[in-house]
C-alpha cells in the first residue's frame, strides 16, 4: 500500500488541509494537541469508517465550523497496482479506482466492505500492520513471559482461534445437554414392547368376543322373529277385546245416567204440580205490592233530604266557627308587614356594623401577628449574626497576630486589636439588639386589649344581630299567615254562601212514623213476592222437563240396544289371558338376548378401539424413539466432531504459538542484519519472549540503548511484515507515531539512520513527532501549525526541498519585480 494524497476538510482541528506523500522517509512535525495524530485517525476513517474514530459522530467536525458544514477525507492511495481515491462524508462514501468517474463502491457500509476485502484485514490488522506507537515499541519489555504471549497473539491475530475455539466450546456444552435431555426423555423400549405385545393381545380377545357377540344377537333376532308374528296378532285380539269391554261399560254407565235423569225429571214434575197450587192464594196477598212501593219510595227521598239538611247545618255551624276564628286571627297580623319594614332597616343597621367591627378586628390583629412574626424573624437574625461574630472572633483570637484577615484574607499583624474591638462593639450591638426584640416578643406573646375589647364587641353585635335576625323571621312568617289567612277566609265565606243556598232548595215533608210502617209493610210483601216468583220459576220449567224426560228414555233405549250388539261380538272374540301373558313373557325374554348380544358386541367392539388406540400410540412412541435414536446419534456424531475441532484449535494455537518465535526471529534477524550492515545477525526469542542479540551466534549478555532500540524496532517490524503477509498485501507502508519521545538527541538520531537504511525494503515511510531536530534526517517534512484567527491546524511543507523551492519562487518574483522597475 503506498498513501498519495490524503485532504481533510471540517475534520477535528482541521478546516481544510492537504497532504501530498511522496516515497521515502516524510515527516509530520507539529506540538502537541496541534493535529498531527488526526492525520492518523482521518487515514483510518477513510478507509474503516465510523469504527476508527474517536467520540462521538458529532465530535467529528471542526468545532468553529457551521451546523451544516461539510465534514470530508479524501484519500489517494496504490493498492496491488491499482490506483484507488476514497471520499468519505458523514454518512456518505465513494471509491473510485484507476481515474474511473464512476464509484466501483457507493455508501458507507458498502465503501468500507470493499477496502477491508481489498486490504485483507480488519481495523486491528491494519493498525497492528502499518501504524506503530510509541508505547508499542517497548512494550514487549514491560510484560510478563504470559502477557507477551497474549501480545503477539493479539497481535498477529491468533485470538481469533481462541474466539472461534470458545465458540466450537459452546456448541459442544449444547449439544451434550441437548443429548442429555433426549436420553432422559427417551421412553424405556422393554416397556414398550411389552405394552405392544399386551394391547395386540388384548386387541384379539376384544375382536373374538365380538364375533362372538354378534353370532349370538343374529340367534336370538331370529327366535325374536319368530315370535313377533304371533306377538302381534296376540296384542291385536287383547286390544279389540278390551276396546269392546270399554265400549260396553261405557254404554252401561251411560243407561245408568240416563235412568238416574228419568228419575230426576220425574221428581221435579211433582214439585211443579205442587208450586201452580200455591200461586193462588199468594196472587190475592200480592195485589197492593206496587201501590205501597210507590209510597215508600217517595218516604225515601224525603228522607234522603233530610240527612242532607242535617249535614249542611252542621256544616255551616263549622264554617261560621271558623269564620269568626279567621276574622280574629287576621285583626291580630294586621301590624305584621309594618313591623316587617321596621325590622328589616334595624337588621341592615346591625349588619352594617357588625361588618364595620369585624374589619377593624381584622386589621389590629394582623398588625399584631406581623408585628410578633417581625420580631421573631430580627431575633432569629440577630441570633445568626451573634454566632458568626462569635466564631470569627474565636477564630481571630486563636490564630492571633499572624491570622488572617475575615475579609481580605491578609495577615492582621498591627490591625488585630483594632478588629478584635471592633468585633466586640459589634457583638454588644447584636446583644443589645437582640434583648429589645426579645422583649418585645415577650409584650407580644398575649392577645392586646384593645384586641380583646373588639373581639367582646363584636361578639354582643353577633348575639343583636342574631336575636334581631329570629324576630324578623317570625314576623315574616307572620306576614305569610296573614296572606294564608286571607284567603282561607274567602273561600269559607264563599262556602258558606254556598251551603245557605243548598239549605234553601231542598224539599220538606218527611214523616218517620210513616216511613217506618211502610218499610215494615213492603219488607213482608217483599218476602212474598221472592216466594211467589220462585213458584212461577218451577212451573215455567214444566215444558223443558218433559222434553228431557222423553229424550233420556229414548237414549236408554239405545244404549240398551248397541250393548247387546257389543256382547254378542265379545262373545265371538278367542282369547286367553294365560296364553297372553306366556306369549309376552317369552317376547320379552327373546327382546332381552337380542339386546344383551348387541351391548355385548358394543362393549367387545369399544374393548377392541381402545386395544387398537393403544396398540398405535405404542407403535407411533416406538417409531418417536427411533426417531429421538437417530437424532440423538447425530447429535452424538455432531458432538464428537466438535470435541476433535476443540482439541484441533488447541493443537493448532499450540503449534502456532510454537512456530512464531522462529518465524519472528528469522523477520526480526534479517531486518537487524540489514540495519547493521551485517554486525549482528541474528534476533533471538526466548521461551518467554524474551529479546537477545547475537553476535556470531552468541548471545550479547548487555546491549546499549541504542541497540535496544534497535532491537524493539526490527522486532515490531517483523511483526507487521508477518500481518501483512497473511493478509496478502506487500509490506511498503510504515507510519511510526510518536517513537521518539523517551530518547536522547543521540538515539533518536540512531533510530533515524535505521530508518533511512530501511529504504530499500518500505517505499514509504512516515514518521510522526512532536521534536523537531529530527527534519534533517526526512525526506519530506510537514509542519503542523495552528492558524491563530480562524484556530484551524494549518499544514506547511518544511523540508529543504521544499524551502530550496520557496526561496527560488521568491528570488524569482524579487527578480521579476527588479526587471520591472529598471524598465521603469
């Protein structure tokens, strides 16, 4: 990979900066917090996206920059021969390759699937790859044998066996409780071979029985067939007999009837005879009935006047009671309206100054209340005060001279006895002070007088009001009955008029003597005239009773015909009831085996259901255990393949973790015999990782610093050449951040020449700092500065190439202006 050209724009400090890479050794050189390492972090976001970045998404943008500004990397870079420009936004990307206009790859999950399948590695590759910290250098060093193991694991990428190998561990504990759990839900096959032999047993013996069964109910419906046809003729003869002996009775109770009507008729025909001799002499008795009804019928209206004459009197001697009792009571309430008026000003009067008291006892008793809450708030205030005069005065005199002042924190020195006085007076004022609103929330704590005698007031204008207020209802209520009064007195003097008239219109005349001689004489004529109207009921019935004494001798004549025709027919009936009941009683019992045989066939046929219910349920749990027996298996099998692939990751991470010492040490010894021209061959790994230095196959036993950097830096070379590797991308690009911070001007200046000597093996080689005696060494350099107006990062070019060119431009334009002026 070999970087191009790399703009940032509203990214972090940076407002809109440009760097052109150019191969060799470039420098990027700036203080601290000036950007350098946000050159860094926009390679990685440009490639990795959101993941490579540091905060939040809002924390991306140049922070003097607008809402709506746009935040942009774009990135040239070389990647397997192909030249590739990445624009990544926000939340936008494209990647174009080889000069195309069109993007091979658009959106930003869609950019960075592309540049992770492109490079062949992840974010921590990449990182672990080609970016190298200062604290990464040493850090082998500061570890334990254990700790740099899991390094270099990290590092080159074994963890992930370890991930996959704890994934493999998973599935292995879930497949050996998934197996657990089919054995310990697995039916017992013994028993159920047992349940299958005993339900097909039990399935036979239904089926058996049932045919059995059924043999026997197609006999007994046979013998029951033979039967019914003389069953049926049985029944037919024993229904038409007692059909005709029902007939018979009938027609015998009916004569009876008819006979027992014979006789009635007969019987009331002699009472007849009997009541058309009484009627003659009661005609005679009978004739001055009407005449003596008429009389007495007008005794009665009279006496009904009469009554009512009585009523209306004592009517009216009530109503003139009355008269006089409303007369007297209305004389009485005559002065009420009058006194209505009086009572009604004089209670406005009270109410007007009851409310007038009320107001001033409200007013003088929230001054009151004020005036105690006031001097409880001074008191308590003054309180406050005298405490803290207090304690600044313990203070003070604790501290002494030498204390300091309350106010302006200076040494009091000379001022102390002058403030300690002042302090005092201070505390005497507040004492002073806090006595007299003492005393003065004493005099408050009682209601005053003046308080007293208006709440007394106010209390005996309450009571008047009070009493006034009842009078004035009762006079009121005085007025209301003399309007009731009123008009009670005019509907009774209108009824009074009223029963006068009715008094005058009814009719005289009445005589008791007479009305009760006649009473007596009507009530016996009455009681004849009931006599004698009953004996003409008897003998108007006289024609009706012959017509039905003629009617039922005609029906006992019939009735007495048809039950001689019925007898006879008896007569000619055959019929036993011996026989009868032997021809039921072996109906019933063929009836009763026809039904026996066919609950035996139902209950030999539900027996056989049931066997045949259990019989499948067995065979389908059998089956299921096949079944559970071939999944169990499987997952048998699946179990064993995952215990050889977890044995297989620990094999592998073994064997691997064994072959990265040499596979390091060879890297790491061709690089230091490249650095050294030769000097020392061989980097050597110890079994805890452990860095030696040979020296013609000899361990050196005490390397200088300059060698141990040396040392450190082969080392993690070798290791980013081993991730490059495995990804399939050559090993050309090496950026190196910060890795002079800890060294001596000599050091740093051996680290450099390492570099440069690494020309031929890194094409491009970027070294990030914030020294700046190391540019002479560069190739290409990169002042990171910050702009003091707009307090964007600012990039200049600050190597002596670029300063050699800088000045020609300025001579030029010095040259050109000079040629202008002599033209002049």
């Amino acid at each position: 990979m070999r970087l191009f050209r790399l703009r940032l724009v509203n990214f972090r400090q940076h407002a809109d900066s440009t760097l052109l890479f150019d191969s060799g050794l470039t420098g990027i050189i700036g203080p601290n917090g000036s950007g350098k390492t946000t050159i860094l972090e926009a390679i990685k976001w440009a490639l990795y996206g959101g993941d490579a970045t540091r905060g939040t998404v809002d924390s991306i943008r140049f922070a003097r920059a607008s809402a709506r500004a746009p935040v942009r990397i774009e990135l040239d870079f070389d990647l397997a021969g192909h030249r590739y420009r990445l624009v990544r936004a926000l939340t936008t990307a494209d990647l174009f390759v080889d000069g195309g206009e069109r993007p091979i790859a658009t959106g930003s999950s869609a950019v960075t699937d592309v540049v992770r399948r492109k490079l062949g590695m992840s974010l921590d590759e990449f990182d672990n790859t080609y970016f190298t910290a200062q604290k990464e250098l040493a850090v082998m060093a500061t570890l334990t044998a254990a700790a740099r193991a899991q390094f270099l694991s990290r590092v080159l990428g074994y963890e992930k066996l370890r991930a996959a190998q704890d994934l493999c561990d998973e599935r292995r504990k879930a497949l050996r409780n998934e197996a657990n759990g089919m054995r310990a839900g697995m039916p017992d096959p013994e028993l159920l071979a047992r349940q299958l032999v005993d339900a097909e047993s039990r399935l036979r013996d239904a089926q058996a029985r049932a045919a059995a069964a059924a043999v026997e109910q197609a006999r007994a419906q046979q013998e029951l067939g033979a039967l019914q046809p003389r069953w049926a003729d049985a029944q037919r003869a024993r229904e038409e007999l007692q059909g005709l002996d029902a007939e018979r009775r009938v027609l015998e109770a009916e004569a009876a009837a008819l006979a027992r009507t014979v006789e009635r008729v007969e019987s009331e025909l002699v009472h007849v005879a009997e009541a058309r001799a009484q009627l003659v002499p009661l005609a005679e008795a009978l004739a001055p009935f009407h005449e003596i009804g008429e009389q007495l019928s007008s005794q009665r209206e009279l006496a009904v006047s009469d009554g009512r004459r009585q009523a209306l009197q004592e009517s009216a001697l009530e109503l003139a009671a009355d008269l006089q009792r409303l007369r007297e009571g209305r004389s009485r309430l005559e002065t009420a309206p009058v006194v209505e008026e009086q009572l009604t000003e004089e209670m406005e009067q009270k109410r007007r100054r009851l409310e007038g008291l009320q107001g001033r006892l409200e007013l003088r008793r929230t001054e009151w209340v004020r005036d105690r809450q006031e001097a409880e708030t001074r008191r308590n205030a003054l309180r406050a005060q005298y405490q803290e005069l207090r304690e600044q005065k313990d203070k003070l005199k604790a501290a002494g001279e030498e204390g300091a002042c309350p106010t302006c924190s200076r040494p009091l020195l000379d001022h102390y006895h002058r403030v300690m006085e002042f302090l005092e007076t201070q505390i005497e004022a507040v004492s002073a002070d806090g006595l007299y609103f003492r005393q003065r929330l004493e005099q408050l704590e009682g209601m005053p007088e003046d308080i007293v005698a208006l709440d007394e007031e106010r209390r005996q204008a309450m009571q008047e009001a009070s009493a006034l207020e009842r009078k004035l209802a009762r006079t009121q209520v005085a007025v209301g009955q003399l309007e009731q009064l009123a008009r009670d007195l005019a509907q009774k003097e209108q009824r009074h008029a009223a029963l006068e008239a009715e008094l005058a219109s009814l009719p005289g005349g009445y005589e008791r003597a007479r009305h009760q001689a006649l009473e007596a004489q009507f009530e016996q004529l009455a009681a004849l005239s009931t006599q004698a109207n009953r004996l003409n009921t008897q003998v108007e019935r006289e024609p009706a009773l012959r017509r039905e004494l003629d009617s039922a001798q005609r029906g006992i004549a019939a009735a007495q015909g048809k039950r001689d025709v019925i007898t006879a027919r008896l007569g000619s009936i055959a019929h036993s009831e011996e026989e009868f009941a032997a021809l039921r009683d072996a109906h019933t019992q063929a009836a009763g085996t026809v039904q026996a045989a066919a609950m035996a066939v139902l209950n030999a046929e539900a027996e056989a259901r049931l066997a045949m219910s259990d019989r499948n349920r067995v065979v389908t749990a059998q089956r299921e255990l096949a079944e559970r027996r071939d999944r169990l298996e499987q997952v048998e099998s699946e179990k064993r393949l995952h215990d050889e692939l977890y044995r297989a990751y620990s094999d592998l991470r073994t064997d691997l973790n064994y072959q990265m010492r040499p596979e390091i040490s060879e890297l790491a010894s061709g690089f230091m015999a490249a650095l050294t021209d030769g000097r020392f061959s061989e980097l050597d790994l110890d079994e805890k990782y452990r860095i030696s230095i040979l020296e013609d196959g000899v361990p050196i036993p005490v390397i200088s610093g300059g060698e141990e950097d040396l040392a450190n830096l082969v080392l993690r070379l070798a290791i980013s050449q081993m991730i490059a590797e495995r990804s399939g991308q050559p090993f050309s690009l090496l950026i190196l951040d910060e890795v002079f911070g800890s060294l001596d001007e000599t050091r740093r200046q051996n680290v450099i020449a390492l570099l440069r000597a690494l020309r031929d093996r890194f094409d491009q080689v970027i070294v990030i700092t914030h020294i700046d005696d190391v540019r002479d060494g560069l190739d290409q350099v990169f002042v990171i500065g910050s702009d003091e107006k707009s307090g964007a990062s600012r990039v200049t070019r600050g190597d002596a190439d670029a300063v050699a060119d800088a000045e020609g431009l300025r001579a030029l334009a010095a040259g050109a202006a000079g040629d202008g002026g002599g033209g002049a």
